[in-house]
C-alpha cells in the first residue's frame, strides 16, 4: 500500500497517493517555470489549480485516493508539459500515461463534463450577468438581444419578473479563466486559462491607460487656462 497525504488543491482538501502527489508537485511547478514571465503567473496557476480540484471530484465524485491513474486522467484534460510548451515528462511518465489512455480507462470517466456550462458573465453584466450568460451559451455576440427578449417576455408573455432574481441567485458566476471557458465552450486546458488570464490582464492594462491619458489631457487643458472661469470678473476691475 502507498504512503498517502492529506493536501490543498484550489482550496478543496483531498487525499492523495505519495507518487501522484510528487508527480503533481512536478506539473505543478513546469508551468509555473513555463509562465514565470508572464504579469499573471500568480492568477494562471490559481486557476489552473481550481481545474483541476474541479476535474479530481468530479472523477473521484466524493469517494476514494487521488492515485496516478486519476492525475493521468486530469493531465489528458488539462494538457501535458509538452503540449503548452514546457519541459517533457521523462520515460517513464510516459509509459503510465500511454497505459491511462486505454478504452477501459477512457470508459472509467466517461461521466466528465467538458461540453459548455451555463453561468453568469461579470464582464458583460448591467444588473447580475445572468442575460451576458444566456448569450454565452447560446452563442450570441450581443447581449443587448437576451436583455430585450427578456424584457419582451415580462410585459407582453407575462412571465413574472421574479425569474431574473431566481437564476441570479442560483446560477454561478464565472470568476476564474476555467469557468469563462467552460461558459463559451471551450476546453479549459492549461494553455487557454493561461491566454484568458493574460488577455484580462491586457484589457485591464489597455483601460488604465486610457483613463490615464484622459486624466492627462485634462490636467494639461487646466494648466493652460487655470483662470478662464474668472476672466469676465477680472475685467471689472481693469
């Protein structure tokens, strides 16, 4: 039998066989190597870790050891070293993933979702997200379309107006990279949480400097003409 550990994946305990638990350790740290000059490594690896705390129970679903079959089985989700352009695993990591990708074990975990997710868009949200979310899913670009449908649906359908709050309230927010790939559909993979989080960065970067040289171009307006309120009093007095 296996030494096991008790450890904190994406803030969810779980337990864990010593040989997976060294192996994450190893995949763990070859993204984080991968993404060290990235302004978002921080919040790439936080994510990364919340998929796969998320992928571990749904595949363990409450039950059982996190072992080498369940990590291979994470790892062919998520994506190898290799395949986000880090450092390989050696030869023998790749025996014990080539012998998880057989039928019986792609039959184990048949159940795992990976097609699109419904939740709430906080980044096209006016009141909860919840119509940003609807687009989401159902591919929508604008969703100015969902806002006016809805409204439709509530004066002239007679639909009560409590359906908003009721899926504001159980429907999820998507906070991390995962969970806004998942709601557009695409596979939450070490490579695309890592691009969205890098993309986020970017607009947040690109709209702190757009507020910043509008603050700018105003202070430099004041500092030409700091008296122009006062030029008609000013001539009173010549």
């Amino acid at each position: 039998m296996n030494e096991i550990r008790n450890v904190n994946l994406g803030g969810y305990p779980f337990t864990i066989d010593i040989d997976a638990h060294e192996q994450i350790k190893r995949y763990l740290k070859a993204i984080e190597r991968r993404f060290a000059d990235s302004d978002g490594c921080d919040e790439i690896l936080d994510d990364i870790e919340a998929r796969m705390a998320e992928l571990f129970m749904e595949f363990l679903q409450g039950k059982g050891i996190i072992s080498m079959k369940e990590l291979d089985a994470v790892i062919k989700v998520m994506g190898r070293p290799e395949d986000f352009g880090a450092e390989p695993y050696d030869d023998e990591y790749e025996e014990e993933y080539q012998e998880s990708r057989s039928s019986s074990f792609k039959d184990r975990y048949r159940h795992i979702k990976t097609g699109k997710r419904f939740f709430r868009d906080p980044e096209e949200k006016v009141i909860g997200g919840v119509c940003g979310g609807i687009a989401a899913y159902f591919g929508i670009e604008n969703p100015m379309w969902i806002r006016l449908i809805f409204l439709a649906l509530i004066f002239f359908a007679g639909i009560p107006i409590l359906i908003y709050p009721i899926l504001w309230a159980i429907v999820p927010e998507a906070k991390t990279a995962g969970d806004k790939l998942k709601m557009r559909g695409e596979p939450a993979t070490v490579t695309n949480i890592a691009r969205t989080v890098e993309e986020e960065l970017n607009e947040l970067s690109d709209k702190i400097t757009e507020i910043s040289k509008d603050l700018g171009s105003k202070k430099k307006s004041l500092d030409r003409d700091p008296f122009r309120r006062e030029e008609p009093y000013r001539k009173g007095f010549l």
